[in-house]
C-alpha cells in the first residue's frame, strides 16, 4: 500500500506536476492592485492621520506620585493631585484612569534627566513617587 503512494509522489516531482500544482501565476501587463476592505478600516486610517497630524504628544517622562484601586480610589487620587498642586503650581498634574486603578502623574519631561531632577525635587513630600515612560504633552518654551 504505501510502495505505490511512494511512486505516485516521485513520478509528481520528477515530472514537474509537483512544482506546476503549486505555482502562481504573475502577470506583468496588469500594473494595477485593487484592495477591498470594510469602510470603517478607511474612517480608522483617516482618525490615525488627524491625530498625527495634531502631533500634540511625544514619547518622554512623567512621574507617577498617586495610584490606587478600590472604592474610595477616586476622591484619594483628587487629594493626591490637590495636594501635590498646592505645593507645586508651576507644574502640570494628570489624574488618569486605567481600570481599575486611578492614577496621579505628573510633569511633562522630555528626557529621562529633566525627570530625575524633578524628582529629587518632590521626594520630600511624595517619597513614593518614580519615573514611567509616557507620552506627553508638548512643554511650553520660552520664546
């Protein structure tokens, strides 16, 4: 039983049906592709191009100083951010929430360093607070 499959398999190769039943065809006249694709890939594409345009954030640095989960985690990360901005009010703080945890970052650091010294700053009053990597608003210069 397998002795002939065994000669059918060889007959194929040797006699090139093998390559020929699995080849494509490429035509060289045609030069066109048409892609068929659902409307909302279109309105996804054009969403994507509108927000790089903006360019409004870059890759960089913040620090997180609040992050909690529970019940109460919400009223906690305001107090978080209340307090740290009564102390720093040239600063910008962010109160974000990825479920389930609230989070209070803050700063907008452009390299890794800017962000260190910052945190030297306020590691009196948030000694718990470190350095993420985060897309970040563009900081304001000075003109």
């Amino acid at each position: 039983m397998k002795r002939p499959l065994c000669i059918l398999v060889l007959i194929l190769i040797f006699s090139g049906g093998w390559r020929s039943g699995f080849s494509q065809e490429v035509r060289k006249d045609s030069g066109t592709v048409t892609i068929y694709q659902d409307k909302l890939v279109d309105e996804l594409v054009q969403k994507q191009i509108r927000l790089n345009e903006a360019g409004s954030t870059l890759e960089g640095y913040r620090i997180q100083i609040f992050s909690d989960s529970g019940n109460s985690s919400k009223a906690k990360a305001q107090t978080a951010m209340d307090e740290f901005l009564a102390k720093y009010q040239e600063a910008k703080a962010y109160l974000i929430f990825k479920s389930p945890n609230y989070k209070v970052k803050v700063g907008d650091f452009r390299s890794k360093l800017d962000a260190i010294r910052y945190l030297t700053q306020i590691t009196a009053d948030f000694p718990n607070a470190f350095i993420i990597p985060d897309l970040i608003n563009f900081p304001q210069t000075e003109p």
